[in-house]
C-alpha cells in the first residue's frame, strides 16, 4: 500500500494585508474565499452566499458572524452555519499562520 501525498499548503495573504474586522476575497488554485482577521483568529469561508451567490467578504462582520449584504444572512466563520435557523450553510476552510502568512490547509 503506498500513502497518498500531503496536499501542500496554498498561500492566501499576508497577515498583514488583511485588515481586523474586515473580509478580503483571495483567488487562488481554484478557491474563491471570503478570509477575515478577527482578533487573533483568522478565518476562511467561501465567498458566494447560499442563499443567492453574493460576495461574503464584503459582508458586516460583528466577532465571528458576517452578514450577506444582499440579504442580511448571518453565518458562523467558524463552522459557517448560519446564526438564524436556515437551511444554507457556508463552506468553511482550515487555515493557519506560518512566518506571517496565511496558508490555506486543503485537507482541513
């Protein structure tokens, strides 16, 4: 049985480029996310809303919520489940912080 190669980690953004409380949409290998800088966490979720494909990078965020700005959705960065019941969800993505830069984790 041969072990299947660890997917490399994707650079995203430096930390530095991602302003606190604010989302950025970073493209890249194929990914289209929505990444915030809340206090000392750093998060990633897809950037197009469920509910009607609009940016979520753009959205208001407050702690670890951000809202749709075209139809006031709220989800959770950290699971992406929305805060009022619905049956949409954001995909989430597993980050982390190496020498200043935010690396996208693929098999997070």
């Amino acid at each position: 049985m041969t072990d299947m190669p660890a997917a490399a980690p994707i650079p995203l953004i430096s930390l530095d480029a991602l302003p606190e409380g604010r989302g950025r949409r970073v493209c890249t290998a194929g990914y289209d996310l929505a990444v915030f800088k809340v206090g000392a966490a750093v998060y990633a979720i897809d950037d197009s809303c469920p509910h009607g494909g609009a940016s979520l990078s753009g959205g208001i965020v407050q702690g670890r919520t951000v809202a749709c700005r075209a139809h006031g959705l709220k989800f959770d960065m950290t699971h992406g489940c929305p805060r009022d019941p619905a049956k949409l969800q954001v995909r989430t993505h597993g980050l982390r912080v190496t020498d200043g830069m935010v690396l996208l984790d693929p098999l997070a």
